[in-house]
C-alpha cells in the first residue's frame, strides 16, 4: 500500500498542479489531502452546488474547507442537461 501512495505523490508532483473535483467524500478528501501535501498552493478543490446535492454536503465541504489551508472554489451554476428535473 505504501508503495501505491509513493507512486501517487510522484503523479502528482509530475503535473505541477491539480485541480480536484471535490466531493466532500472518502476519495475525494484523500486525494486532495495528499495533492495539498505534494503541491501545497499548487493544488485547489473544486465543488459544486447544486439542486440534487443535499444542502448538508455543501456546508461539509465548506466546514473541510475553513478548517484546512486549501484553496476552494465553488460553482453556483447548474449545467443544464436535457430531461433533468
């Protein structure tokens, strides 16, 4: 497992800098953590608010997000998508 997570630290520091889709879940989280440990400022998360997300995972995200340094940026803009209510 070690060997995996070195070799994910090296990805990373090969790009430079990330940005993360960030959900607030146990993937997400543990990808942005360790993108921030590589790549400190050079690593941003980005959320999304949306109808057909519940209003306690935005306020997760935000809660993560004043309790660390990272940098967050949110959208506030649904895409539409045909037939989607």
């Amino acid at each position: 497992m070690e060997n995996k997570l070195e070799h994910l630290k090296e990805y990373l520091k090969g790009l430079g800098s990330v940005a993360v889709a960030f959900s607030s879940g146990v993937d997400s989280t543990f990808l942005l953590k360790v993108a921030h440990d590589v790549l400190g400022d050079k690593a941003i998360a980005i959320t999304a608010q949306s109808c057909s997300f519940p209003k306690r995972e935005l306020n997760e995200r935000f809660l993560l997000y004043q309790r660390s340094n990272l940098t967050l940026r949110f959208s506030y803009e649904e895409i539409p998508i045909f037939y989607y209510t």
